[in-house]
C-alpha cells in the first residue's frame, strides 16, 4: 500500500468533506496516513484524524507556531501529551519540529533562539520517548544538522526520522541519512522546474526516501492553478451568501495525490510502479518503526 508519511488532515481546509478525501485515497491504494501536529491547541485533532482515516500521528510544535506558547509552556505540554499517550500505538514520532529560516521572523536573531529552543527540547523529549522525529526543513538544513550532531554528542540522539520536504543539496541530504533520516519527497518533485529535488530523487539510495503529500499545501503540477485563476475563485467565495456550504480550493492537495506522486518518483528513479510502492512502503516503517504495528 501507498504511505502517505505527511498530511495535515486535520487542516480546516478539509473539514466540509474529510470522510470524502479519505475514501478518494483509500480507493487509491494509499492504506496508511501519517498525521502531524503543529501546535498543542491542535492535537486532539490530530489524534481524531489519525483515527478517523485509521492512520497515525505525530505531536510536535512546528517553528513557525512557536509564539503560541511561552516556550516552557509548550515544552511541558508536549512532555505530558507524549506521556499521556505513551501506549497509544497511532503516536509513532515527535513532529512536526525543525527551524524555519526562510519566514522574516526566522530571520532574526531573537526569532531564530526561539525556534532553537523548542527544537532542542523537542529533541530530548524524542529521546527520552525512543521516537523518530519529522523535521521541517527550510533554509535550515545545516543548523538542523548541527542540532542533532549536538544532541548525539550529549548522549540524547533521536532515533533518525524523517526530513520533510527535502531540498537541500546532495550532501546535506547525504548528512540526514548518516544519522538515519528519510528524505521526504511529494508534490515539488513533480513540477519539472524542480530541478534540485528531482536530482536528488534520483541520486539518493533505494532506502533513502519516503513519500507525502503535505495536504492540504504543497500542490503537485496537476493540482497548480495561476495566481489570476486562484483570486478569481477567492473572488467568487466571497460572494457566496450567508450560510452556502463550503467549497473547496481546486489547488487543494490530498493524500489521494499520493499515487500520482509515485508514479512521478517510479519514473524518476527508472523502476516499477510496483517496486516503487513496496520500496515506499519498506522506508516509510524504517523511519517511523510503530508504523509496523
């Protein structure tokens, strides 16, 4: 079966018709969805998507949600959710963490030792709890690195994990695997400008990468709609009258994506559609172990 490693299921962009997108990926092949959480308000829906679609769910505090909470406040909500829920065989890593250097408060010096210091305690959580960890990547490859050589020094190093939407050079992501990291590949890889991604999709080892789809973002070119197009329909939305059902953005990804994604990688690579599923499938359990069971 597909492994859908990354999808923001529990996104408000889902909400008018979620058991519809899980049926669409379930008819697809794609048997099993990793949820991640962003925040600690987030959580418990996060858990109820993971259940919802049968899945599995990371607890994390994304970089870019580290203002939420003071961060000893955030750290000791997370230490008692992984606790909590310790037995809970659908918690299979800490995620989504990492650094942001790419957003202007990442830019700064006071906003990038924030962003440090949730993902250093996040990272001894991970350690204390023997779990993977999925890592946000952006313009952050280097430090991300240097956090967890750092914590490998300590005696506290997280069993590997994965690096979510990889695009970083071949060396970083060579570094990420020597510490026994998958690179995460989804719908950037199918733009054909992607060239840096689409290199390394071919350049990395058989065992060396996952699959996602990071839905609802991230669209893959047959999901891409022009900026013209998209404020049209943001446009007419606005006119809806009060009370009309929701509709849903046609650039929405979903994890039903996933197949097509695939494909895309199977082609890259110069194999089978079928060894590409089993070879997917195969990494996604080396990364996220509890995924077996």
């Amino acid at each position: 079966m597909w492994i859908d490693t990354h999808c923001h299921l529990d996104a408000a962009e889902f909400d008018p018709d979620r058991p519809e997108v899980i049926a669409r990926a379930r008819a697809a092949g794609v048997g099993l969805i990793v949820v991640p959480g962003v925040c600690a308000r987030l959580w418990d829906a996060v858990r109820a998507a993971a259940e919802a679609c049968d899945g599995a769910y990371a607890l994390g505090i994304h970089p870019l949600y580290v203002h939420e909470q003071p961060a000893d406040e955030a750290l000791g909500a997370l230490d008692i959710a992984l606790q909590q829920h310790r037995g809970d065989p659908r918690l299979v890593a800490v995620g989504e963490i990492g650094l942001d250097h790419f957003v202007p408060e990442g830019q700064t010096d006071e906003g990038r030792a924030l962003q440090q210091r949730l993902y250093s305690g996040q990272l001894q959580l991970a350690a204390r709890e023997g779990l993977p960890v999925i890592l946000h990547v952006r313009r952050s490859a280097d430090a991300l690195l240097a956090g967890l050589r750092q914590a490998q020094r300590e005696g506290r190093a997280v069993p590997g994990g994965i690096a979510h939407a990889f695009n970083g050079s071949l060396q970083q992501a060579e570094a990420f695997v020597a510490l026994g990291f998958k690179l995460g590949f989804g719908g950037a890889m199918t733009h054909p400008r992607a060239l840096q991604i689409r290199r390394l999709a071919t350049a990395l080892g058989p065992d060396d990468w996952v699959l996602e789809t990071d839905a609802p973002d991230i669209p893959p070119v047959w999901r891409h709609v022009p900026l013209a197009e998209r404020q049209v329909w943001l446009a007419a939305q606005r006119g809806l009258a009060p009370g009309a059902p929701p509709t849903t953005p046609p650039w929405r990804t979903e994890p039903v994506d996933l197949h097509q994604i695939g494909a895309e990688m199977a082609a890259l690579r110069g194999i089978s559609l079928g060894d590409c599923l089993r070879q997917q499938a195969h990494n996604a359990r080396a990364a996220l172990p509890r995924l077996a069971n």
